[in-house]
C-alpha cells in the first residue's frame, strides 16, 4: 500500500532524511518511532505529498506522492502534528468542508457518523477556537478519517491529551487497522507496542531498526527473558533449572525468584513449568518479561550514552 | 470548481465570522458617504466622476485590509499543511480565496449604489458615466485584492502582507509620474504600467478594451505569481 524508497531529504545544507526505504502492507499499523528532529515528520509530510523529497520517490496506492499528488492525496487522510485547524468555524462546519475538498459523498450522514465516532456530536456547533487541546486533537482526527481513506497518516496523535482520552485515540487507531494502512509517529514507546504491528526506528534521517514491537524487544535482549517464582525457599534451583531445554542462562535475582534467558524460537515457559512441577516445587509464578521498547529507544538512539550505562538502562528494565 | 467553491464559500464565512469584514465595510461606506455627501454639496452635480475618483483611495487601503490575512493566516496557523495535502490543485486555493475576497468587495460596493438613487431624486443623472464608473471601481478593486493576494502569498505575518500590498499598489498608481523623466519609449511603458492611466477613462463613461484587458491581465499575473510562490513553499 505504501513504498517508500531511498526517501531523502536536504533543507538547505541540513540532510534531514538520508536513503529511508520501507514497505507498508495493507492493513498494517506501522510505528515511526524516534527522538525529535529525527525525520518522522519530514517522512510523513513526503508520503502526504506536501513536499517532494530531495531523492527517492514514494508510492501511496500505486500513486507516485509527488508526480500523481492529486490522486495519492484522495487515498490519504493525514493528521498533522499539533493540528493546525481554523479557529473560527464550528466543528460541523469544519468537517463539512474538508467534506467537500475530499469529495465526500453523503456528506451531511458521514460527518454524523465520525462525529459519534469520536464523540464530538455535543460540539458540533461549537467554535473550534473554543474547544480543548482533546478535542482539537479528535476534530483534527475526525478530518483525517471522514473521506475513509485507504492510508491514515497520523503525526504524534496522542499529543497533548489526557490519559483517558489517550486509551480512546488508541483504541481507535487500532480499531482502523486492518480496513486501513495506518501510518503513526510518536516518541512515546508504550503507544507503539500497543497500536502497531510492526516498528520503524529513525534516528538523524536513518532508519536504525525495523521489525515487531516484540520481535525488536528479544533482538535487543538477544533472547526472551522468563520469571519465576517457586515456593520452596531453601533449594537453589538454577542448576535443575539450567537443564531445561531452550534455557541458555539462569540467574538468581531473589528469595526464590529466578530469571532465565530463553532462545527466542522457542517456546519454552510449558517445558519450565513442567520441570519445577516434576521437582516437586511449589509453583508460586512464572512470567514473560519483555523488555519495555523504551529501553530499546535509548539503546539505540542515544548516542551520548557509554555502553555501561546503557548497560544499566537494561538491567534496570 | 467544486474545490474552487468550497475554498471560495469557507473563506467569506471566515470574513463574516471575524470582525474585519464589518470594520472594513462600515470604514468604506463611512468614507465613501461622507465624500459623496461634500462632493454632492460643493459640485451640485449629479454625477459620480469625483466620487469614483476619490474611492479608489480608499481602496489604497481598503483592498489590502480584505487581501492580507488570505494566505498569510493559513501559513501562520499551519492549517496550509492541511490544505495542500487535500486533493485540492494550488490554484484552486488562490483564486477561490480572491474569489471570496472579490465577493466581499462587491457586497460593499453594492451597498454604494443608493447612491445614484439619491442623485436621481435630486436631478437627473447621466447613466452612462455612473455605470461605466462602477465598472472601473470594481474592476481596479478586484486587480488591488489580487495584488494584495499577492504580497499575502509572500509572508506570514498580515500586518507585513497589508504593508507590502500597499506599497506594491501606490508604486503602480504612481509609476506613470516617472514616464516625464525618461525617453518616450520607457515612458509610455510606465503609463500603460500604471493602474491610474487605466482608470480614468471609466469616469469619463469609456469602457476602453485594452483598459479590461489591463486590469485582467494584472489579475491573472498576481493570481499565477501567487500560485507559485504557495508551490515553492513546498521545496523550501
């Protein structure tokens, strides 16, 4: 649904993006995930057809972004960073006209409908000037799905809401996967692992890392990590607990509780299960513990960082 | 068209939502009745020639206060972003926004022509002139709101785009004042330069071809300038 080769970008002397290539499947919920001034936005304003890129060229719906814009542009519907909305119309009358500039058809029933869907219907004829940070963000939501695009391109949609409304932006994005390919930008980790299927790490204009939200955690931990918790306080169990198939390591971290490092191709916690259950032990938990992204986001973005310290940024995990 | 009117109908809902529309039309009609009323008392003429002739001053000012925040409130506030990733060609957005503009004017304009009713109580006006001058006023307004459109094109910031669409509109009303100091051949081209040299025959109840085609050909050239200029914002 959307390709994206060797997008580069020059303002100026500044090389804000240099050689991005990626693919978005339809359906797919894509994380763009990096620090400010990565080139997320940048990425996002060359999908969206808003600017050319330097080099490169990117495909929305089998539509070149910037010699066919015009017909790439009615496939997407694009949300920018900090919305920029008119403060001086109502929200009915807001979407009513980027109805119209997207063509919309059955207009008047449409807008109805997106409007319950984000819960704007009682301010519908309230001055957007007037309305909350949330309900900016959701107006500027509203406009981006009310054509029903194939491709949603969404710049930081969580910012500046409360964390109610963060759950409902949240939940909404994920329920437009699958219908549509969604495109989202955050700096804020937890959301990625919980909206998308697949994560794209950009630092300084590159592309730093590419795969699943959990397949990036193990890559970096370079394994699965499993807990466990047994009753029976006076036996050590790491060696019994080393010969476990799939288990490479066994550290004690407390009264009982061990972790160990498992390879990531196979399923290991039954086979855990099953040889503590055999020893006779207690049983109290056992638990996967995946390595938050964040953590990944500081191992593989933060430059100014040594290795021991980000050594102790995973530990610490 | 579709685009071109959407644009067209949201940005006069934007002109009757702020407080400008108003301010500039009561200021316009303020003035403009106020000169009709003198002009009316000391000529004892029913004609409008010097009344359309001291309008367009205040049209020196009138047309930038409409044409100033078109482009430049869209580049301020961002929302610029959003219209240029719409399926929606940059020409549309230029010329709906002077369309809208150009609707404005015309409403206060319009608001003038009880003007002539009056003179028609109180004499017995020729058409001609009268007709023939709304014809120039509306014209040289619509080439000023495209000017200003221009200078609104190449700023952020109104106050800056006002300024400039009024230096850009004085410099052409007075260029002809060079052709005196220059050869005939560079001169006549600074008269037909000027937008005054185009205007007074409509006083004078002359619908000059070439003064139209003046006046549509600067209105144009403004809107296509100011197109490029919104498209090259895209490769800054």
């Amino acid at each position: 649904m959307i390709q994206a080769e060797n997008l580069t970008k020059f303002y100026g002397n500044f090389q804000a993006l240099s050689g991005i290539s990626f693919e978005v499947e339809k359906g797919e919920i894509l994380g763009f995930l990096g620090p400010n001034g990565a080139g997320k936005t940048t990425t996002m304003r060359i999908l969206t057809g808003y600017m050319p890129p330097s080099d490169g060229r990117a495909m929305v719906a089998g539509y070149d972004t910037f010699e066919e814009s015009l017909e790439a542009r009615k496939h997407i519907g694009y949300m920018p960073e900090t919305v920029p909305l008119y403060t001086d119309m109502t929200v009915a009358g807001y979407l009513d006209f980027m109805g119209k500039l997207r063509h919309v058809s059955d207009r008047r029933n449409r807008i109805a409908e997106v409007m319950e869907r984000l819960d704007l219907t009682d301010r519908a004829d309230t001055l957007i000037g007037r309305l909350s940070k949330g309900y900016r963000q959701r107006v500027g939501l509203a406009q981006a799905i009310l054509h029903d695009p194939e491709v949603l391109i969404l710049d930081e949609p969580t910012i500046g809401l409360d964390p109610r409304q963060i759950i409902e932006v949240r939940n909404l994005i994920k329920s437009l996967g699958g219908e549509h390919t969604v495109i989202l930008s955050t700096h804020i980790l937890p959301e990625v692992s919980q909206v998308a299927n697949r994560v794209l790490i950009i630092n300084k204009g590159r592309l730093v890392a590419e795969d699943t939200p959990e397949n990036l955690t193990a890559r970096l931990k370079g394994g699965r990590t499993i807990q466990v918790e047994i009753g029976d306080r006076g036996v050590d169990a790491t060696k019994v607990l080393r010969e476990v198939a799939g288990v490479t390591k066994v550290e004690k971290i407390g009264e009982g509780k061990y972790e160990l490092t498992c390879d990531s191709d196979q399923e290991v916690s039954p086979l855990v299960a099953k040889k503590i259950v055999s020893e006779g032990w207690p049983l109290i938990e056992l638990k996967k513990v995946s390595l938050s992204l964040e953590d990944i986001f500081l191992h593989l973005t933060t430059e100014e960082q040594t290795d021991i310290e980000e050594e102790m940024e995973v530990q610490n995990a | 068209m579709r685009n071109l009117l959407a644009i067209t109908q949201k940005e006069l809902n934007s002109f009757f939502a702020s407080p400008i529309a108003y301010v500039v039309s009561a200021a316009f009609l303020a003035v403009a009745g106020f000169l009709f009323v003198m002009i009316l008392f000391i000529t004892r003429e029913a004609s409008l020639r010097y009344l359309f002739g001291n309008l367009v001053v205040i049209l020196f000012f009138v047309a930038p206060a409409i044409s100033m925040r078109l482009l430049s409130e869209e580049f301020r506030s961002g929302s610029i972003e959003l219209l240029m990733t719409s399926p929606i060609r940059d020409w549309e957005v230029v010329w709906g926004k002077w369309f809208a503009a150009l609707a404005l004017f015309l409403v206060m304009v319009a608001l003038t022509f009880f003007y002539p009713l009056v003179l028609k109580l109180l004499g017995t006006p020729d058409w001609g002139p009268i007709i023939s001058g709304y014809i120039g006023l509306i014209l040289m307004g619509a080439t000023m709101l495209a000017l200003g459109e221009l200078t609104s094109s190449m700023t952020s910031n109104q106050i800056v785009a006002a300024i400039l669409a009024v230096v850009v509109i004085l410099i052409l009303w007075l260029i002809d004042a060079l052709a005196q100091y220059t050869t005939p051949a560079i001169g006549s081209v600074f008269n037909n330069l000027a937008l005054s040299s185009h205007y007074s025959a409509f006083m004078k109840g002359v619908i000059d071809t070439k003064d139209v085609l003046y006046f549509l050909s600067v209105i144009v050239g403004s809107l296509f300038l100011a197109t490029q200029i919104l498209q090259s914002r895209r490769w800054r």
